[in-house]
C-alpha cells in the first residue's frame, strides 16, 4: 500500500512539474490612480488602488516596483553610466549630473498597504523593494494601496517638462510601476538607459490639471463632454467650471499607461474605415502644421499596412503625439518629436506605430531581448516605408545589412542575448537590437521561404498577442508553418557572435565535359546556400544546398527558375563539391544568393566570372 501511495505521489508531482515547465501564465494588474498636477512646479501627488493576481504556481514574499523618475537625479545609475561610456547617448551625457533640486525626477511613496495592512519598503535607486504583511498564494489577488508623489524632470530623455519644442509635458513611466513576475522570476531591473516590460492589465486612471491643457495618450476618454478639446461630440457645448479638469481614462488590456499635455496642442481626429480612430496632437506651430496634416492620410495607410502583415489592430484608437525626445512607443500611442522634414516624420511614425504590435501587443522583455521588439520593428516598418512613401525600392533592407555588416567586422559585437544595459557600446547595442534584429527576421525569409515567414508573422501575433513572447517562441512558430528546424539559426544568430562567410573556392573542368564546383564555409555560422548558375547562352538555373540540421527544405524562391536540391550540408564539413552537366566553358557566372538576403559578411567571394 506504501509503495502505491508513493508511486501515486511521484506520477502527481511529476505532472505538476511538467505542467509548470509547459504551461503559460501571466500575472495580471488592475490600476486605479488620481493624481493632481501642479503644472507650476511640476509636481504632482497621486493616490493608486493596485489589485494584484498571482496567476503564478509561485507563492509570493516580495513584489517591486519601478520608480522610473528616480532615474533623473545626479548620481544616479542612469547618471553614472551615462558618464562611464565610450559613446554616450547625446540626449543624456553628463546632463542629469547637472540637475537641480527643482528639475530634477522624482516618485516618493508615502504610504503603502496590503489588503490594509502596512507595509516595509525600501528605496533602492528606480526600484521599491517591498517585503510583504502576507505572501500572495497562488491564484490569489491582492490589493495594495498607495499614496505617492512626484516631480517631472527637466526633458533628457523620454519623459520630462519643457522638451525642445516646448511640449510642457511627456509623461511616461510617470507612476509606481509593478515589476513583472514570470517563469524566470522577477524583472525589477533598474532604469539605467534601455526600455521598459510591463504587466498585463487594466488602467482607470484620472488626471486632474489646469483647465487650458490638452491631454492625449493611452485609453479612451470617458468624460469628453466635460473636456471639449475636439473630444467631445461635433456641435456639443462643453463647459468648464474652476481651475482644473478632471481627465478620466481607462485602458483595457495594456501594459503601460503614458500621456502628454500641452495647452498649445491641436488636436485633429481621422477615422479609419474598419479601423481604429487615429488622434494627432501637436504643437499650434506654422512650421510644422502642414506636415502634420499631411502625416495624417499617411498615418491611416501605415495602420492598415501593419494590420494586414502582422495582424488587426485591437484597440479602438490610436494617437500620435507631439513631445518627448525623438520617438518612444507606449500603449495605444507615440511621443514623437514633430519639428521634421515630412519623410522624417512620417518614418518616425511608422517605427513607433510598429511598436503598437511589437512591444505593446507582443510584448517581449525589452531588457532581456531588445532585438525582438526593436528589430521586427523596423523590419516591418522599413518595408511599410516602401510601401507607403512609394519609394519603389527592390531592397529596401539594404541599410540595416550594411549596419549589421559594420556591426559584424567592429571587434565590438556582443551576443544578443547581452541584457541591455550591459552593452559596452551603445553604437553596439544599437546596430545588435535594430539592424541585427531586423536582419534576424529578413533572413529567416531566407531560410524558410518569403510566404512561409509572412505566415509566421500572422501566426506569431495570433498565438502570442496580449502576452510575453520569448525568442523560442517565434522560433518555434516558425518551426510549424515551414516543418524545418530552427534551433541553430537561433543560437547561432543571437547567442553567439558568429559570422556567415561562404565563398566560391574553385571552379574547375572534369574529363567528362562536365563542371567540378567547390565551395567553402569560411565563417562559423551555417546557412544553406542558394547557388546560382548563369550560362553564356543567357539562361540561368539554381542548385540548393540545405544544411543538415534544418531537417528539410524551403520551396524554391524563384520559381521561374528550374533549380536542383542537392543533398544537405553538414555543418562540419568546411567544403561542398558537386558538378553541373555542363562544361566550364559554358558557364558566364556564378553566385551565391542573388537576393542579398543571406548576411555574408563577406560578399566579394560569392562571384565567380569567367
């Protein structure tokens, strides 16, 4: 009897294990905050009723949360970094250092309880470490109350007061942010350069503020009779009443909630057939008025470029703000910069726009894999470009290539796997997280085949939209549309530094009047290998070589053309010899992937002539 209660107990824990190993959780949040702006001191103090669902397997002793502003005052770890790095970024540099009390960032927490009880916390830099009055169980939900308060920095970077272009305010990562918990643990990284992960939930925030401000940013307004400002209904009379109105949001399903106000702003609607309605907000400033009239038509065919190639957009709306310090993606909208040239502006747009699926619908760890969000990103937003703006260009990737081949040949190329903040370059991180990351992508096409990675894209967002991709997923997914196996193109690209080196070693003449073709793997990275043939008569065929590892084939890129697959190419063999049919005598050329979609660090011998 023993014996078959302890086999019953190691055939259940077994299955706990494995169901913990397998199964997908997310924790979940409800936010519900108030917070007063004093847009004279730029200061504000907020009340936020957090309810917390331990969706884990985990029990909990501990949660963090995120004091972004914090980040903003002189000696800091933002601060520190900034100065300690061979290229800083321009926009930061030693500024924080040269903060005042009254510009610099702020989030104090004045009170904070669980479900009543007082809690104990500590303030480590951009991160409230706080030990818990009773651990959360699994599939419990907790309440925490807080009392905070805050001061908008001086606009360095992201967020701030009085950007360049005189936007009063950028308010992003502006609130007690709960640190994300997830089969890894807790990310409760410190804000020190990079970008931002988030826990999946429900905003109702309400934001109360002098009476000539517009505000724009995440969630649907739900007062917009009590506000005007082109919110409300055409021809409805809004009436203001005392020194401050009360903007009240709410936003469902996000990860992150920002906004922005000016009382400068011109605030012009676009509704999208089928689609979301699309907000602009920007500065009352003839110089840049007429781009963003034109921006807006342009703005609506980028929306439903992304729909189509990614998937639908889920959100009802979506706006385009004027503010910040170049471009930054939050949920449901932008901060952009607006003081461009038209193609600048628009290109900026289509970037952040991206974002709205890549980041704030799939909704990677931008500190752990920064190159999923970033560099999808602009795969998608470069090819939405050419799309778009016409630009009619037959490689429109040619520039993140070039960027990554640099990357490549530097000596400062780290794996992608290196956190973010970790970079010993910030010219290395950002050739690794946008060119090398978009690269990633492009070359997949080259992998698996053009159709088989538009359908990994489609079927990537309808698995893992409103959740935490991880780069095995998208992996994976790709692995069932195309049945090849992709483990080593993943590790090899993003794990690693490895390069792709192949090159035409020899072409010779047998005895039989037939072709004797030698190529070589010079880099470490495999890849398999398109191979092109030209013949002096004009004709042209192919000769495909799959690497063993994938454990199959792509169909035929060009189908135009009659192509041969060969038998794979393991890995560790440095050569592959095979013969054509035809006499060297006849051959005009020969190349390696006439598409340039393969990244051959190397390109100069992937051409034979005769």
């Amino acid at each position: 009897m023993l014996k078959q209660i302890a086999l019953v107990f190691l055939f259940v824990a077994t299955n706990v294990v494995a169901q913990n190993n397998t199964s997908y959780w997310q924790q979940h949040v409800d936010y519900k905050m108030n917070v007063d702006m004093d847009v004279e001191n730029f200061q504000y103090k907020g009340t936020q009723e957090l309810v917390y669902t331990n969706n884990s397997p985990d029990t909990l002793t501990q949660v963090f949360y995120h004091l972004y502003f914090n980040a903003f005052q002189p000696g800091s770890e933002m601060d520190t970094r900034s100065q300690n790095l061979p290229d800083p970024d321009p926009r930061v540099l030693s500024r924080i250092s040269a903060l005042t009390p009254e510009e610099i960032g702020y989030l104090n927490v004045s009170s904070l309880t669980q479900n009543g009880a007082s809690l104990t916390y500590k303030v480590a830099g951009t991160v409230l470490e706080v030990a818990l009055d009773k651990p959360i169980l699994p599939g419990e939900k907790v309440t925490f109350s807080m009392v905070f308060d805050g001061q908008v920095p001086k606009q360095i970077r992201r967020s701030g007061r009085n950007n360049n272009e005189g936007v009063a305010l950028s308010m992003t990562q502006w609130y007690p942010k709960m640190a994300e918990y997830d089969f890894e643990g807790w990310h409760a990284a410190p804000y020190i350069a990079r970008e931002f992960h988030g826990v999946w939930g429900n905003f109702d925030v309400t934001i109360n503020i002098d009476k000539d401000y517009i505000l724009g940013g995440t969630g649907y307004l739900q007062n917009p009779e009590q506000i005007g400002y082109g919110y409300q209904k055409e021809g409805t009379e809004v009436k203001r009443k005392g020194k401050k109105l009360s903007w009240h949001f709410k936003a469902p399903n996000v990860h992150d909630f920002a906004w922005a106000a000016d009382p400068d702003y011109v605030h012009d609607v676009l509704s999208i057939p089928n689609g979301p309605t699309l907000h602009f907000l920007y500065k009352n400033n003839d110089d840049i008025i007429d781009n963003w009239k034109d921006l807006q038509p342009k703005a609506a065919e980028l929306m439903n470029y992304f729909s189509e190639k990614i998937g639908k957009y889920p959100y009802d709306q979506y706006s385009i703000i004027q503010g910040g310090d170049g471009g930054m993606e939050y949920a449901m909208c932008t901060l952009i910069t607006g003081e461009r040239n038209f193609g600048s502006l628009v290109g900026v747009t289509a970037h952040e726009m991206a974002h709205a699926w890549f980041q704030h619908i799939l909704a990677t760890n931008e500190s752990k894999h920064e190159w999923m969000d970033e560099g999808f990103t602009s795969y998608i937003s470069t090819m939405a470009m050419n799309e778009v703006m016409k630009q009619n260009n037959p490689n429109s990737l040619r520039g993140v290539y070039n960027t990554y081949y640099q990357l490549a040949i530097s000596g400062i190329e780290q794996p992608q796997t290196t956190q973010a903040d970790r970079y010993a370059h910030n010219s290395a991180y950002g050739a690794s997280a946008y060119s090398k990351g978009a690269v990633f992508l492009s070359q997949l096409g080259y992998v698996i085949g053009e159709d088989n990675l538009a359908k990994t894209i489609r079927r990537y967002f309808d698995e893992w939209k409103f959740k935490h991709p991880t780069p095995n997923d998208i992996k994976r997914v790709a692995e069932k549309v195309s049945g090849i196996q992709l483990d080593w193109y993943l590790t090899d690209w993003t794990q690693t530094t490895n390069a792709i080196d192949y090159g035409i070693k020899e072409v010779t003449q047998n005895t039989n009047n037939t072709t004797k073709i030698t190529l070589e793997r010079i880099g470490l990275m495999p890849m398999p290998i398109d191979l092109y043939v030209e013949y002096n008569d004009g004709s042209i065929e192919s000769f495909y070589m799959p690497i063993r590892m994938m454990r199959g084939v792509k169909e035929n890129p060009i189908p135009a053309i009659k192509r041969t697959t060969l038998p794979d190419w393991p890995w560790a063999s440095p050569t592959y010899i095979f013969d054509i049919n035809k006499p060297k005598s006849e051959i005009k050329s020969i190349k390696i992937d006439i598409t340039s979609v393969m990244a051959d660090i190397n390109p100069s011998n992937n051409i034979y002539t005769e």
